[in-house]
C-alpha cells in the first residue's frame, strides 16, 4: 500500500532516473511518529539527561525521511534548561523530499502546535536536493543539522564526527536491505565516541549479530505500537581496532580560554572571525594593511557560483558545498542586520564553444540538478537574460550573483561584535608554540599577542608563517577593468566565461580579469584593459564596437594578486607537523591523512585563488568545527582535497620526503 503522505515521484534522482517508493521502513508516516521519535529514540538513547551541561552533543542518524526524529529532538532540547550548548544531528538520507511535498506531509500529519512550528522553521530552512552535505543552523546556531543527501552505505563512510547517540532508523532487513550490511555498522563503531548509545525498533537476529560484532552490546526493550520489542544499547569494544579515533575538542578551553588569533582580515580571515565569534571564541585579529579586505578582498565586487563538471569532480563538490554554505551565512548576516552589498539573484555562464554547452546541458541533467540550482540556456534564452546578445547559449545559476567582497568582511566582523579585537597596521614575523600556547612576533622581534588558536589566513605569506615547506602556491596577477556608464551596453544580470561583465548599481560594468603568473606589477596597464574588454566581446559582441574605439589608457582599474596552489584546491584546515613528519619519513610512507603529526592549535586558510567568495565560510566552518571536535561540515574526501597537508602526504609517499 502507498502511503498518501509520500510523493508518487521524488525530485532528488539517481543519475537521473526517477524514483516511485512503496511505503516501507526507508520512508515511515509521522502518523503516530511523533511518540515514536520520543519513546524510541529519545528514552532509548537516555535522552535528554545524557546531553545535559555538557557543551557539544551530538546525534547520529540513519534515514532522515520527514525528519520527525529531528523536530521531537529539538523541541526537547528546547524544553531542557540544562540542554547541551550546542546540539549537532546528523542524519543521511538517500532520497529526500522536494520542498513541496514536505510541507503537504507535515500539513497533513503534524497536529501539534509546537511541533508543528518547528517543521515549519526547518521547511523554511530545506535545502536544494543536491548531492552532498547541507549545513542548517537554527537557535541561533546552538541547533546544527547537517543532511548528507546521499547513500548511506557511501556517506556514511565519508562522515568524519564522534557520535554521542546513534538513531538507527529504517532498520528492517527484508525491506531495505542496505541498511544492514556489515560495512554500515562497521562505519558506525568508527564514529562512536566513549560510550555512545544507540536505538532502532527493529530487534532483527542481523542486526543484534553485526551490533555485537562492531563492539555494541544491546538489550532487548518492550517496543512502541505494533512493532512490540526494540533494541537499546551502547558501544562497548572488547578490544581497540579503530586506526583513527573519532574527532576530539581541543583542550578543554574553560570559556575565558576561547582565545584564537587571526592572521589576515580578507575574504577568509573574516569568515574565519564570525564562525569562531559564533561559538563563543574571542578573536584577535591582526592586519597588515590599515583597514580590512584591502588586498584581493578589496575588489569593487566578485561573482559567486557553484562549478559544474561532466565527472563531479572534487573541485566541483568542494565549490558546490560551498557555495550553498555561503548562502545560507550571507542570509543569515541579513537576518542580524549585517546585510552585504550585493546584486539581485541570477548569473550566467557562457559556454567556450557549442560543444561545451550540449556537453554541460546533458552533464546538467544526467546529474539530476534542480532548476533552482542551475538549468541550461539557449542562446536565445541566455539574450533574452542579459538584455543583450550573446555568443552561444549556457547555463543560468538563478542564485548565483555578484556581492561586494570589503561589504562582506565588514558584515562578519560586526557580527562578531565585542568579541573582536582588531588590530591593524601590524606586519607578522613568525609564531611560535611553548607549552600550550602560540605566540605571534611582529618584525621588530615583540610578542603580539599569545592564544591557543591561530589561524593563518594571509594569502601569500601564510605558508612561511605556518612554516609549511610543501605548499606550492604561485602569485596570479589579476587587473580589473571598471566601464563607465554608456560605455558598453546594460546587462540583465552578470555574465562570465571567458572573461566576466558585472553590471554595478552605478552604471559601471566591471569587467576582468587577467590571469598573469608571477607578474609584480602593482599599476593597471592599458593592454590589461583592452585584454578584458576583447575578452567579453567574445561572449558579448555589442562589446566589440565598443571595444574598437575604447581609448584603455582612460580606463580606470584595479589590480589585485591571487594565492594559488599547484592544484587550484584551497589549504584549509589543521596544518601538519612537517619538521617531525620528515623525522618519520619511513614510516609514514603508507601514510593517510589522518596518520600525520599536525600542530597542535595551528590552522591554515589561504590560496583561495579566484573562489574565495565561495569557499571562506565553509573552510571557516571546517577549521572551526575541528577545533571544537564537531561533525565536519562536508565529506571526508572533500576535507583531504583541502588538506594543508595534501602535498606534505604526496612527498611522503613518493619518498621525495628526506628522513
């Protein structure tokens, strides 16, 4: 029998296939889910005594659905005066709900007013069906839901957190068989932290057999409803098996220790400042320039869309994380009052060739994204965007856009409000670590400033300061190149390629930028701006009758300097020990990421190239969950391709790496 509270078609697909459930355990009905969620997950984890006065907690979950287990949490949190501070619940799903059809369900099957209010909040709140992890944050961010839309047999590997809870729902074995191979629970015992308990209301032999064999011990409860037993119980091992221990908090930092210092005040450091301020941490920020975002942050505006690849690349899942991350902040600094500059929803992207826009057209659908997330254009389609006539066709990122990067800084750093100190006009010589705290030396050889934390955000001298020898990165000269008003005809919106056109509030079309290695030159030259005038002409040829009388030595511009690396990926995160790395050089030849030595309480966020605007919230997100022991906010794998220690590893395992 189908269950009137599911959809007959979901929107979230596998490689493009549409996807019709009968009701089984993956998709159960909030008709009586409500005391369920409670009697089951709740009372079977011992909660909510076991996440009282404690700082973080957080919930494990096997199969989202309607996310009735979620709201009964929450609303119990809520209800606890002596709730944890930070409550994290992280749950797979593999086939999630479109908007639409969530609020029918809840409409029809939640009757209780509290209830009820919270599904409306996390309605509101529901992210693009895309895969990957999403990060919501509500209460203020004390209620942090992550959602890996996904497999669970494949993200449930890729999850880097220590769970204090375990709700193992949609467990029955003859129905929804993958729910309980052995490799599933193997994954659980590797995320389990001291103690960690669990509930499922299947009592399955199976599943009691993989449980005992990952190192749960269990015990048969009287069940809720017509399913009349249930199993509770709690990670146990006989003996230690685990090659990585589940991710821990430094310190612990009583609340006057919260204490971090960030290097930089551009693009990544800011973002850096408002997520550790948001948890609570005092920041010392230290800038060389005079003012923030005075570098390549200080740019008149920069474009901000997810990359779309045939191969869904690392890069692109990185950027696509990222880039929804991003979102979800830049609204919330609205909410506070802490609203950026930046223009009206929609961006397009103009493909090289013809080839490349049927390519991508198909990579779109074959992939399953939502028209929200992106949708191919025609060329017809894309003129009637811009207001103009273009090249070829594309696609449309209807929220992608343009923002003011120095708006956006200045947003994060009033959200950090008293817990900033600010310190600028300061030139960072080195750091040094003694006993549990680093210390930041200017050039004159004074201590700055000392702290547990330091995160090094200063784009082209973060990795001396981090005394990272494998780290290459290049410097990019990039010139922009500023149109006046009537110079070039009006857009719809901004158009990138090639090149980019931005149309400003004032009349003014920013365009850019040129891509020069190693290049030191400071001015705007006049072939710089004739480079990016001819550039858009290609993907806008009313471009190019204004191009062949543009007088560029009268142009305005500005130049700016891009921090890359050898593989255009960021370097976020803890940085590596390199010195006692290579001390163990042998040994560490079969390495993995997580084997190696890292600095204690030092982190990196730099080369951000020409995606900072996408990538800066979710790699402060990163840094900061890892120093607070949270649940990281992406993948695993997606996590190593930032890794600062990325080159280190690949030296190490090449021998290049001198014992």
């Amino acid at each position: 029998m189908t269950d009137p509270l599911i959809p007959a078609v979901l929107s979230f697909r596998d490689n493009g296939t549409p996807f019709s459930p009968l009701y089984d355990d993956i998709y159960h009905s909030a008709v009586g889910g409500l005391e369920q969620a409670d009697h089951v997950f709740l009372r079977g984890n011992a909660l909510p005594g076991r996440w009282q006065r404690r700082r973080i907690f957080t919930v494990l979950e096997t199969g989202f659905g309607m996310g009735i287990n979620f709201l009964m949490t929450w609303a119990a949190w809520r209800a606890d005066p002596s709730r944890c501070e930070r409550l994290h619940f992280v749950s797979t799903e593999k086939h999630p709900f479109a908007l639409a059809d969530l609020r029918r369900a809840y409409a029809a099957a939640i009757t209780d007013p509290a209830i009820r209010a919270l599904a409306q909040t996390l309605a509101n709140e529901w992210p693009m069906l895309v895969p990957g992890t999403h990060r919501l944050e509500f209460e203020d961010g004390r209620v942090v839901l992550t959602l890996v839309f996904g497999d669970a047999q494949q993200s449930l590997p890729d999850l880097r957190l220590r769970a204090d809870a375990f709700y193992l729902d949609g467990f029955a074995p003859a129905k929804n068989p993958e729910l309980w191979t052995p490799a599933i629970f193997k994954s659980l015992a590797r995320l389990a932290g001291e103690g960690a308990t669990f509930a499922t209301y299947s009592s399955a032999g199976d599943i009691k057999r993989a449980l005992t064999q990952c190192g749960f011990e269990y015990r048969k409860v009287e069940g809720f409803g017509w399913k009349r037993a249930m199993l509770v119980g709690h990670f146990a091992p006989r003996w230690r098996v685990r090659r990585h221990e589940p991710p821990a908090p430094l310190g612990p930092f009583s609340s006057d220790e919260r204490h971090a210092v960030v290097i930089g005040a551009g693009l990544a450091g800011c973002a850096m400042i408002e997520r550790l301020a948001a948890r609570g941490w005092r920041v010392t920020s230290l800038e060389r320039h005079a003012s923030l975002a005075q570098d390549a942050s200080g740019n008149p505006a920069g474009v901000f869309h997810p990359m779309i690849s045939r191969d869904d690349s690392v890069a692109s899942r990185v950027t696509r994380a990222g880039f929804l991350y991003a979102l979800k902040r830049w609204a919330e600094l609205e909410r506070l009052g802490h609203a950026p500059s930046r223009g009206a929803p929609g961006l397009l992207q103009i493909a090289d060739n013809d080839d490349e826009a049927r390519s991508m057209s198909e990579a779109i659908m074959a992939l399953g994204y939502p028209p929200e997330f992106v949708t191919p254009v025609s060329a017809a389609d894309a003129q009637k965007l811009a207001g103009s006539p273009l090249a070829r066709g594309g696609w449309l990122f209807p929220h992608g856009g343009w923002i003011d990067p120095a708006s956006l800084c200045a947003a994060q750093c009033a959200a950090a409000g008293d817990l900033l100190e600010r310190r600028f006009g300061v030139d960072v010589r080195r750091i040094e670590r003694s006993a549990s705290q680093w210390t930041v030396f200017d050039t004159a050889g004074e201590a700055l400033v000392r702290a547990p934390v330091v995160i090094v955000a200063s784009a082209h001298d973060a990795a001396r300061l981090a005394g990272l020898q494998h780290a290459p990165t290049r410097s990019i000269r990039g010139q922009l190149t500023l149109l006046p008003p009537g110079f070039a005809p009006s857009l719809g919106l901004p158009v990138i390629g090639e090149g980019y056109a931005i149309p400003l509030p004032n009349g003014v079309t920013l365009t850019g930028a040129t891509y020069e290695l190693d290049d030191t030159g400071t001015a705007p030259r006049p072939a710089g701006h004739l480079e990016n005038i001819e550039r858009v002409a290609q993907m806008l040829p009313a471009f190019a009758r204004f191009a062949a009388h543009a007088d560029p030595a009268a142009l305005a511009g500005r130049v700016a300097f891009r921090c890359v690396t050898s593989d255009r990926m960021p370097m976020i995160g803890n940085v590596a020990d390199e010195a006692l790395a290579a001390r163990d050089a042998e040994r560490l030849r079969g390495a993995w990421p997580l084997d190696l030595p890292r600095n204690e309480g030092l982190f990196s966020a730099f080369a951000y190239g020409s995606r900072g605007l996408v990538w800066a919230a979710l790699g402060a997100e990163l840094i900061a969950s890892q120093i607070e022991g949270e649940p990281w906010p992406l993948e695993r794998d997606l996590a190593e391709g930032v890794d600062p220690a990325r080159f280190l590893l690949r030296a190490l395992r090449q021998g290049s790496l001198p014992g």
